[in-house]
C-alpha cells in the first residue's frame, strides 16, 4: 500500500509540474509573456512571436533593404523583426550595435524620431508579414519578457517603398 502511494504522489506530481513549467497553462490562458508565468515557444509564437520566424515574404523585404538603405536611418520594427533585419541585412548591426534601435514605440508620430538621445529626421518602418496578419506587435521589456500591442495606424506622410504580399517597408523623410 505504501509503495501504491508514493508512485501515486510521484505522478501526481510530475502532471502538476510539467502542467505548470511547460507553457500549457499559460497557453490555455491566452496570458501575456510574463517572467511570472513560464511560456512555451513552440506553444505560443503563433500567437506572440516570441522569437524571429522570417517567412519568405520577410527574407524578400530584407533583400530589397539590405539593396536600398541609406546606412544612417534608422529601422523601426518591433523586437523580432529587430532580428530578422539584424540577420539578412548586414550592415545594419554595425549601426545598431549597443543602440537596440528599432521599436515600433520610438515612432512618435511627429516629424522625427527620438532613439537613445538622437534625433532621426529619416526612419525606415519594417512591418514583417506577422505583424501585418496579426495587427499587432511585440516589445521585450526586459530578456524574458514579452508584450504584445495593437499595431497602430500608419501615419499618412510614412510611405509605402516596398511590399512583398504581407511583409512592407515604407519611409518617412523630413526636407
């Protein structure tokens, strides 16, 4: 009998911690990223974009960037498009290199972008193919934490340059 019952509180217990270490829970909820709650990536980055998927439409986008950017403009993305530019354009990592440029929130809607003390009269906006199908994006607020927010109108003066199905670039330059 005793023997019956540790394995008992020994299955009861690896359900209740792989249930609650695994994401599922969190999945279930449809919760936020949070470092209060474990997620699980491949659970939920359908959902979030935990991490940077580049679709093929994405890699067409970055080809046409990685031909025609300026150099000295920044590209505003949310965080995971942050590294798809990072990985298929180049030289866009030695400028943003100790700037983490690139958040969808730096987009004032003013006629410059403010981004770690500079101000940018020319910014590049980078909308990848999830963003456009969810209407939303994504911040880290810190290395383990998410957070998703409605994607906000694009202001009327900010240009489309490039599409590729869902994934675009546009721009916006002051004279």
């Amino acid at each position: 009998m005793k023997r019956s019952t540790t394995i008992l509180a020994g299955t009861i217990l690896i359900i209740y911690f792989t249930l609650f270490t695994s994401g599922l829970v969190f999945e279930i909820t449809k919760a936020s990223v949070s470092t209060d709650l474990p997620f699980s990536i491949a659970l939920s980055n359908e959902r979030l974009d935990i991490v940077s998927a580049a679709t093929q439409n994405d890699i067409e986008c970055m080809q046409w960037l990685n031909e025609n950017w300026d150099g000295s403009s920044p590209v505003l993305s949310d965080w995971p498009s942050f590294h798809i530019i990072e990985s298929y354009v180049p030289r866009y990592i030695a400028f943003s290199q100790n700037r983490r440029t690139g958040y969808l929130s730096s987009m004032t809607g003013k006629d410059t972008v403010f981004i770690n003390s500079k101000v940018y009269h020319k910014y590049y906006l980078f909308l990848s193919s999830w963003n456009i199908s969810h209407g939303k994006y994504v911040e880290a607020k810190s290395p383990y934490q998410r957070t998703t927010y409605d994607l906000p109108d694009i202001p009327p003066d900010v240009i489309l340059i490039h599409q590729c199905r869902n994934s675009r670039i546009y721009v916006k330059e002051i004279p």
